[in-house]
C-alpha cells in the first residue's frame, strides 16, 4: 500500500496529569476521509490540536509523507499544507471575511501595504465556488450567519492548497442545505487527493462521508474500523462500550 | 440609535460647543492665530493619544504613558544640564521610552499580567524614576540648551498663505508626521491588521500563525516610544523638564481614544477617529480657557463629556 499521507504515532498529551490522549496511533491516506468519532471529552478534538499545532504533544511522532516532523505551533503546520476549520471557527469577529481569509497570510503590495483589492477579488473568487449565496463581504464576520461564518472558515481552509484537512464538526451550526454543500465539498476535495479528518458527533454523517472511522474513548483509542464494515450500531457501540464490535474483535 | 446617528452625534456636540465658542469669543475663538495655537498645545497629546490607538486596537491599555513622558523629558534635560549635545538627550529619551515600553510588553504579553495592572506598576516606577533622576527639582534656563527650546517655538512660515507673521509649529508637523505613520502602520500594514485581529480574538490570530506574543510586545515598546516623543517635545515647549509634567497625558490620551471609538463604525480605536477626538479635547480647553473657566471645573466637564459620549455609544451598540 501506499506511504500514508500523516501518521499518528503513539501521540501522548496530558492536562495536570490527567491523559487526554493515551498511546493513539492513526494514519491517513491521499484522497481518504477519516472520521473521528467519541464523547465530549474523549480526545479527539485534543488529539487533532497536536497535528494542527494548537497543543504540543507529550510525547509521539508525526510523519507526513514518511518523513518525522516537528509541529510546535500553527505556522509549522501551515508551512506542512496542514489546514483546520475549527469547531469554534476561529475568526476574528471584527474583521471582515478576506481580512479572516487571509489572517496571518494577508497580501501585500511591493511596498508591504496590505493589498485589500486583490484579497477581496480572491474572496470573491474562492466564495463564488464555495457558497455563491456569501453576498456580505464587507461587514465585520460577527454580523453573519452561521453558515456563512462558517464558509468564510472553510473557504480559509482551501485557499491556501491544502494537502490535509482537519474539519472539527464543520456542520455543527450548520442548516440541512448548507450542511448537504459542505458534504459536496468533502468528496470534491477528497477527488483532488486530500487527505481529510472530520471530528463528528453524528455518526450518521460520519457513515456517509467517511472512508474508515477512528474511535475514540477516555483519551484511548477503541479502534479503526472502515465504514463499509460497520453499522451505525457498530459505531454506536464502539463510542459507548469502548469495544471493537464482534464481528470484527480479533 | 442608528449607527449613523451614534457616529455623528460626537461631532454634532462637537460642532455645537465650537460654535458656541465662536459666539462667546467672536474676536479670539474663531481666528488663524487661535486654531494654529490649538493645533499646537494639543500636539503632545495628539503623539500619546496616537500611540496609545496601536494598543487599545489589540484591546490593551497603556496607563505609564504620562509618566513616562516625564520620565524621558527628565532624562533627556539631566543631560543637557551635564552638557550633552541635543541628540544625544534627545536619542536617550527616545531609548528609554522605548525600552520602558518592551518592559510593559513582556510583563503582560510573557508574564501574563493584565494590562492594567501591569502598566500601573510601571507608571509608579517611572514616575518614581523620574523624580530620582531628577533630584525631585525642575531643570530649567541654561540647562536647556536654545536649538532644543527654539524647536517649540519654531515653525514654517504661513506668510504666504495670507497670514502674516504666523507660523506652523513644528511640534504640530511633528504631530502630523507621528499620525501618519501610525496610520500607515494600522490601516495599511500587515502589523495592523494583526493587532486588530489580537484585539478581535487573540485566540483566533495564534491559531492563524500570528505571532501574537511579539505583537504585543511591540505594541507596548512603541506606545512608550510614542510617550518618550510627547515628553521631549513638552520639555521643548515648556523649555524645562519636572518630574510630573506628563502626568496630565494619560488620562486624556485614553479619553481622546474612547471619543474616537464613538465615530467609527466598528467603535473600535481607528487612529484618524483619535485625532478628532484629541481636536474636541483641545478646542474645549482651549474655549474654557478663554472662558476664564476655573481648570477645576474644566477637569469635571472633560469628564463628564468623555462618559456621555462613551455611553451614547454603549447604548448605541445594545439592542
């Protein structure tokens, strides 16, 4: 098979001594969708944060492409092609959506003046593929709706040519058409080879948009299951009892 | 209240007071000499209020300011009176302005002191320097050396504008200079964008790979910067240095700030809103004076002006 595009080895990572990820390994490969499913509290969120460079780990190795990296902050990630829509979307409300777009990446002119021209044409281009309803962009983000804010994230996440995303319930606030456009999205990203991992509650979505499931419980990992194998039950079980389910325990 | 209504309403009470003054003082209100005047005495405050923009923008406050001020303008005139050149008081100033204003950076940006706290620390230590450097005296006459007293009381000539015998003061070009750097350095550069983005959710601008700790670290060193410059041009003004002359700075900087905040949009600091509201401080002192209005009583309506215009916006902004 081939290299897998990141590999989770053993990630480690605790708060005041208690273990919030325990020994978890999980890879992904080019094109795939691995969901992360488990309770509130169970790690998945905190394991993510290590790959997106939100938290330092413990202890463990991350390798992209085979290749051991060290990822001690977001820009190291960035500089990877590691994208992450945040669960809290993680916008800064008094801006407007090219100045979220290109928070951190803004661009300039020769003289270094911040170019709002050409970011704001490139907002316009990128939303008129992702949501060509997105009418407001000049107001401050905290005056849009959820679904818009959360395109403006998304929009962000695939801007800059990522190569692996990492999509924290992405449609958490979202309605059923714009949930339905982000799943689209999902599977053109997926054609163009990414590598996705989408922390989900609901497991009917997970199901649907996922290759394989990576469960997770009490900061361990349940296991890896491919979607096509297990039920909705099955998953539901796995986040629950913590176990493999029987068709598929060794 | 419409956003609108809420925006122009500092200027229309703005507007109103000015008129008001106008027809009080028809012979010395309204006149070149007087607004040139204006432009002038409000200058130390215009450098302040402008630097303390690029910290309230990240939502930080800077209260050592004034003291700061003080503190640079004492350095600056011991100096001198040891017979150091012009520069070399001027540049110490500046050194210290600057390095005081990375020791309020590190201690709320790395330490993790709130920004309140912290600068009031600092405010007591350098207003406390300031007298320890200065022996507690005010240093004045030959001490101050003329090419640096002269720099206040110079400026272009406006002859041929029509207005004979006046001149642009440079410490209102200096003013200027500083404003539009500070514009250029909010609005127009990835620096600004940055440090309203902290302001915004710092939370978000980390995960976004800005590298916020250093932000606010420069942040704090040129609102001490900025600080250290008023000092030295009011000990230029006044050709005399003592160790509270800035204090009065802080206070009024933070109030030009908050009016500004009640013209934008947003309500948040943008630094050309600051300048407006730096102009109402000083048409208003500079009217009340005029007035014979006790300083006392100026000090009570400036006030009160502040909290009306920073509640109209309050309220403004619930709905």
């Amino acid at each position: 098979m081939a290299t897998p595009l990141v590999e989770l080895r053993n990630i480690c990572i605790a708060f005041g001594g208690i273990k919030a990820v325990d020994d978890v390994s999980v890879d992904l490969y080019p094109g795939e969708v691995v969901g992360l499913l488990g309770h509130n509290g169970a790690g998945k969120s905190t394991l993510i944060k290590c790959l997106s460079g939100a938290y330092r780990m413990d202890s463990g190795e991350i390798r992209i492409d085979g290749r051991p990296v060290e990822i001690n902050n977001p820009r190291d990630a960035r500089a990877l092609n590691i994208e992450c829509i945040y669960q809290t979307l993680a916008l800064a409300d008094n801006l407007d959506a090219a100045a979220n777009l290109f928070l951190g990446r803004e661009l300039v002119t020769r003289f270094g003046f911040v170019d709002e021209a050409r970011m704001e044409a490139e907002t316009r281009r990128i939303m008129q593929r992702l949501n060509p309803n997105f009418r407001k962009f000049a107001a401050p983000v905290k005056a849009l709706s959820g679904g818009q804010r959360q395109s403006v994230a998304i929009a962000r996440a695939v801007y800059f040519n990522a190569r692996i995303l990492i999509m924290d319930e992405p449609t958490a606030a979202l309605g059923p058409q714009e949930t339905r456009m982000v799943a689209e999205l999902i599977q053109e990203l997926k054609r163009q080879g990414l590598g996705i991992f989408l922390i989900d509650h609901d497991i009917h979505a997970v199901k649907e948009l996922c290759d394989r499931a990576a469960v997770m419980k009490n900061g361990q990992l349940v296991g890896v299951v491919r979607c096509a194998d297990v039920s909705e039950d099955d998953l539901l079980g796995m986040i629950i009892l913590g176990k493999m389910p029987e068709h598929l325990a060794v | 209240m419409s956003p609108a209504l809420r925006q122009s309403l500092t200027l229309i009470g703005f507007a109103a007071v000015a008129a008001g003054f106008a027809l009080a003082l028809p012979d010395t209100f309204p006149t070149a000499r007087n607004l040139i005047n204006i432009a002038q005495q409000s200058a130390m405050l215009a450098v302040v209020a402008a630097s303390m923009t690029i910290v309230m923008a990240m939502g930080d406050f800077d209260l050592s300011v004034g003291s700061m001020a003080s503190l640079a303008g004492v350095v600056a005139a011991v100096l001198f009176a040891g017979g150091a050149p012009v520069w070399v008081g001027v540049a110490a100033g500046l050194a210290v302005g600057l390095l005081g204003g990375i020791v309020n950076g590190v201690l709320v940006a790395v330490v993790g002191i709130l920004p309140f706290v912290a600068t009031l620390g600092t405010l007591t230590i350098f207003s406390g320097g300031a007298f320890i450097v200065s022996g507690g005296k005010t240093i004045f006459g030959r001490a101050i050396p003329a090419p640096f007293a002269d720099f206040a009381r110079g400026g272009v000539p406006l002859d041929a504008l029509g207005l004979e015998g006046l001149r642009l003061p440079w410490l209102s070009l200096t003013a200027a200079a500083v404003i539009a750097a500070v514009w250029v350095l909010l609005e127009r550069r990835r620096f600004g964008r940055h440090l309203y983005a902290t302001g915004g959710n710092a939370e978000a601008a980390r995960l976004a790979g800005i590298p916020v700790v250093r932000l606010r670290i420069a942040a704090f060193a040129l609102a001490g910067l900025g600080a250290a410059g008023a000092g030295l041009m009011l000990a230029s003004r006044v050709a005399s240095a003592n160790p509270t002359q800035g204090a009065g700075l802080m206070l009024d900087a933070i109030a030009a700030v908050f009016l500004g905040m009640t013209m934008t949009r947003s309500g948040e600091p943008r630094v050309l809103a600051t300048v407006a509201g730096v102009a109402v401080l000083g048409v208003l002192g500079n009217g009340l004076t005029q007035l014979r209005v006790d300083s006392y009583v100026r000090e009570v309506l400036t006030g009160a002006i502040v909290l009306a215009a920073v509640a109209f916006a309050t309220l403004g902004r619930r709905r």
